[in-house]
DNA sequence: AGGCTGCCTTCCAACGTTGCAAAGTCAGCG
DNA sequence: CGCTGACTTTGCAACGTTGGAAGGCAGCCT
C-alpha cells in the first residue's frame, strides 16, 4: 500500500474502502507507527506548541497559573512549553524578541519589568496575549485585572475595621511598574475618601515579591513606624513574610496589625493566621488569554483586544481575627502560645 | 546568494569568506530572518524538545522541581514542555505510551500511581528518566531519594524529642505506592529500634497528599487518638494541614503534638510555627535527572542506572520550640497568642 | 601563459508528511 | 458488452533545512 494511502487513513479522511482502512491499522499496531510531528508540522506549518513565559513557576500564584494553562491548552489540542524570565528585563526583552529558531505557534507572556515602549516595537510575528497589568499601550491583546480597584478594595476594608495607619508593603523603587502605580493608586484613593491623610513613607519598598522580601521589609518598616496597625501586601508572599515578621516582633496579628494579601493562592487558607487576601479568578484569566490567542492563530484579525477578570475580597483571620473552623474562640486562644 | 550559503553562515561553517559572511548577516538583521525550526528538527531528526510529566505543577515541590527543570534544560539548550497526570493512572499510562505525535526527543516522568510492570513494558522509544521512588525494576533511568531512610530519620527525631505516640499522616489505603512503602518501613524501623511498640492504627490514612487531607486527616486522627503526641507528616502540604487542625483543635504545636514534614519548601520557613522538615535537594536531582537524559540522547547504552539524591533534616519551631529568628523568647510567647 | 591548488559557493538530495491531481477500479445501466 | 460515473488508491510536489559533492574562481608556481 502506499504511504498516502497510511495518511489517509490516519487522518480520518473520507473515500478509504474500510478493508483497506482495517489492513492499516492493524500494520500500524504491529509496528507501534506514530505519525512524526515534525514533518507533519513542516508541512502544515503549524506546530501545535504555545509557549508560556513567566517570571517563574515556583510561585504559588505563577504555579496555579502556569497548571491552568497546562490544562486549558491540552483540552484544545495544544501543548504548553515553559520559559522562566525571573522577572528579568534582559529576559523579557529575549521572550518578547522572539526564540531565535522559529518553533512555536503562539506565546502567553506574563512581562514584570521591561519596558512596554519595546514591547509595542516587538517585530517577531507569532501571536501573542500578554497577561497581568504590564503592557499598557503595547498593542498586544490582554486579560488584565483592575489593580485600583484592588489597592482600594484591601484598603477600605482596612479602614473600615478601624486602621488609620495602614502601609503599602511592595512598592518599587526605580521603575515603578504598572502593577504597583496602580495598586498604590487605589490604595491612597481609598485613604483620600475615609479622609486619612496619605503618608508617602508607609510605601514599603521590596526589591521582588517574595516571602523574605516581606520579612525583612516587615520588621525595618515596624522599627521605622512602629504605630503601624495594618499591612496591605502586594502579594500573598509578602503577607507570610509579613506575618512571620511580626510574630517575630511579638505583634498580634490583627489585634496590633492587621495584614490583607493579594492573589488568594491556597496557602492563605492555612496560614496562621489564615490571611485574608484578595482573590483573583486564575482559572478564568487561562481560559480568556487562552481564546485570544486561539483567534488569533485561526487568522482573526483586528485592534488588539483588552478583557478585564475579576476579583474578590476573602476576609479572614488576619483582619477579622475570627477562625474559619468551627471551633470555640476558647480553643483557638490557647492554639496559637 | 544561495541558500545553502546562509546556513553556512548560520551555522559557522568554515571556508565562507568574511565579506560574504557580513553580507548575510546584514540581510537577515534587514529581514529578521529566523531559521525555521521544523525544517532544521526535520533534517536532523531532532527538535531539542524535552516532555516533563509531573502530577501537578501548583504542588510546591513539583512547582520547585519544575522550575529548576527548566533552568537546568535551557542550560543544555533544550526546550521543556509540561504535562500534567494529576497522579492517575490512566493519564500516566498515556504517558508512558508515549505522545500519539512524536515530538519531543526525551521525557523526564514522575510517575506516582500507575503498576510499574506496566512502565516496564513502555513500547515507546523515546529515552526516559524517572523522578522518585516509583519505578523500580521497571528498567529506566531514575535518581530517587531514600525514602527508608527519610521515614526512619524523621521519626528518630520525634523519639528523640521524647515523643511515643507518633502517628505516620498520609498512608493509602487501596495500592500502597513505593514511596508510603518505604517511608513507613522506615518509620516503623525507626519505632522498634526505640523498642517502641507499633501501632498500625496510627498509619493514618489519606487519599492525597494536599493541604486539606492533612487537615481532615488530623481532626479525624486526633478525635481517634487523642493521645497522639507527634505526627509525621509525608509531605509539607500534609504537615500545613495537620498545624492547621491542630491550632484549631488547640493542640499547642510543639508542646502537645509535634510535626515533622517532608520536601522542605520554601513556606515550611515561614508557617507558625515554623515547620521541621526532610529537605530534598530538588535542584541535584534535576540536574542527574537530565543528565541521565542527556547521555541517553547523546546514543549512549548500557543497563538502567539509579541514583539517589541526599536528604537532610532541618528543625524548626515544630519540633523543638526554639523560633528561628534572633528575638528574645518572651517575644515571641506574647506573638502567637 | 597554462595548469594546478585551494578556498569559496552552489547544486542536489533527503528528512516525513499531506494537498492536489491523476490514475485505477468497480458496479450499474443502457 | 461497453460506457459512465462514483469511489478508491497512488504519484508528485512541496514545506525549510543541511550534508555531501560538484562547480567556479583566483592566485601561484613553473
């Protein structure tokens, strides 16, 4: 038989006598044949890969993000590959410029740091949808999520439990990215309309977003403003740094300090105390990043496009200073010596 | 010019006389040329791609053996790509069976529940390594860790705190994979060298190693034993359950229950308190792992080979009480009210 | 000046697949 | 019995690259 007719009947094709389709398969089970997906790509020009580049897939919220997509890819047929970029301009700038042999279909790309002027001049051809708040303006299509309004969102709920000295832990020094502006942003204008003054000092800088950053950003900022009584963390990493800091210092937390993160990833739920921290829909942001470039493979044209997840304030421990179990408050006093 | 005459270039082929040389270098900065990655995969049979098969990616330990799998694979100059098996069987079958597109040129696997008669009928060519206890004798390169040991080293140091009543956290009930196995033989050698009598009902049972089996696990575990006073946990995640029942159970942690985790992630650092774990060396095994590959790759043959990663113990605050940072114990009592 | 040598460039073929078109087969019908 | 048409199979070409071999060219030696 010849290898066209094995095509055929590989890919399903109509007008192959069944005997004959019958005779192929059994040889194809005989010699355990798997089509090779390189000249099959060659010759549809198309690979099925997609590329995911990320700061890094260690942490939990990249982590859930990155085991989504996995997910949501395979179920249309695609397959992710997983670039690591550590939040490094350098290796944005490589992801952004393309890999330097052509392989992939489409690219998911989470950029922290380099500059969206570049990113709007990016020349390499292959879609691409960019996730998170970097990216304004680059002309790239997006699923973002509204970082004001969660700056305002973690800080009214602050404020409305009685804080008045409430600091932003995260901020950037050079090279305040959108991320942080906009969260900043939300944070002081919720301040503004409780009528707090706004103390540009209780903007904590970190160097990145991981739990040590928030430890050790913790206990300089306590010495420095020791009448602190609540910690907005950028991120759920910082509140555990956060946290653990202020055991350290002896703190009760919320009673002295209240902490509020952002990302909602599942460790909150088992902190001690468990952190309430603002939710962000990861499985909805795979699947929206995931349609646009979809379209985008299949040929649709058009402005790029900009969709918004959304968010939601999981009050716990760490602010309300209520368990989540239904244990008697007796029980939990003498649970945390 | 000739095409052959930029692969030439491309490829730093001698004999191509320098002004030629900088000539196809202007025209393909000018074009933004690319060579295609197919055409190149096709010709020499290879695509640099390496298929990685976790249970999950979210799971810290997996999510940290990701990451430095794929810093580790760029630095060889290949490509990883991530599938998920979530742990079953079925999914891990089609792994093993292979991609039905032949793609990648190798496949690191963590296999945990399929029948390893089964890996070691794995028709498919592709070179593999194993991660983990899973797999032996199934006739495939593998760099595991002495679970025995881990089992034995991590409840030796419970005895050694004074503790008798040690329940092991995260037994299975139905198929008891190598890794319970192993990690129970230890425990319990560890139990009778002590000439502590072994009680089989304290193999507490748990149908994940997640977050909230541990947590189940425990309130069910401490309802049945109240007289339990350690528990070892067979993984971190488990362990950040049990601490969490346990507070809300007011068990004081390490005065009433002390614990004991395995993997040593990053949180396990920053939990309160503090968690005492068995750190692997992820980043080791990573490194064998694709070496072991990579030598596959590279046609080298010869009988499976097996290597096996170093562990350690860290103690933390769940053992022995002692916080980790350098503040005043007084301090600290007043923190974890 | 012719031939030779050695370097540079070009040509050809092949990797494994699939779209297209041509060739082949067979049944039914006039 | 031959023709028509529908259905089935086969052949060819091309995707983009690179190894190997052949071709071209210039300079040098005699």
């Amino acid at each position: 038989m010849s290898i066209k007719t094995v095509s055929n009947v590989v890919n399903d094709h109509p007008h192959v006598r069944p005997a004959m389709r019958e005779r192929v398969r059994a040889v194809i089970d005989e010699l355990d044949y798997r089509p090779n997906g390189i000249g099959r790509q060659l010759r549809q020009g198309r690979t099925g890969l997609i590329a995911l580049a990320v700061p890094n897939v260690t942490s939990p919220y990249y982590g859930e993000l990155t085991s989504t997509l996995v997910t949501a890819a395979r179920a249309r047929g695609l397959t992710l590959l997983v670039e690591q970029t550590d939040g490094e301009p350098d290796r944005e700038r490589e992801v952004a410029a393309g890999f330097p042999v052509r392989l992939v279909d489409g690219l998911v790309f989470v950029p922290l740091s380099m500059p969206v002027a570049e990113l709007a001049q990016r020349r390499d051809s292959t879609p691409a949808v960019l996730i998170g708040e970097h990216g304004e303006g680059a002309g790239i299509d997006r699923v973002t999520i509204d970082s004001v309004d969660i700056g305002e969102l973690g800080t009214r709920h602050l404020l409305q439990i009685g804080r008045r000295r409430i600091a932003f832990l995260g901020d950037k020094q050079s090279l305040r990215s959108p991320v942080v502006a906009e969260r900043i942003a939300g944070y002081e204008r919720a301040l503004r309309a409780h009528g707090v003054p706004v103390d540009p000092r209780l903007s904590w800088v970190t160097p990145e977003w991981e739990r040590r950053h928030g430890y050790d950003g913790t206990l300089t900022l306590m010495a420095a403003h020791p009448d602190v009584d609540a910690v907005f963390a950028a991120n759920d990493l910082l509140a555990y740094g956060a946290l653990h800091a202020l055991r350290e210092l002896g703190r009760r937390v919320p009673d002295d300090v209240a902490v509020v993160g952002v990302d909602d990833v599942e460790q909150s739920r088992y902190t001690a105390p468990t952190l309430t921290s603002i939710a962000l829909d990861r499985g909805v942001m795979a699947d929206l990043a995931l349609g646009l470039l979809v379209d985008r493979l299949a040929g649709v044209e058009g402005p790029p496009r900009l969709l918004t997840a959304t968010h939601h304030l999981e009050v716990r421990e760490s602010t309300s200073g209520v368990p989540v179990g239904a244990v008697p408050a007796g029980a939990r006093a003498a649970a945390g010596a």
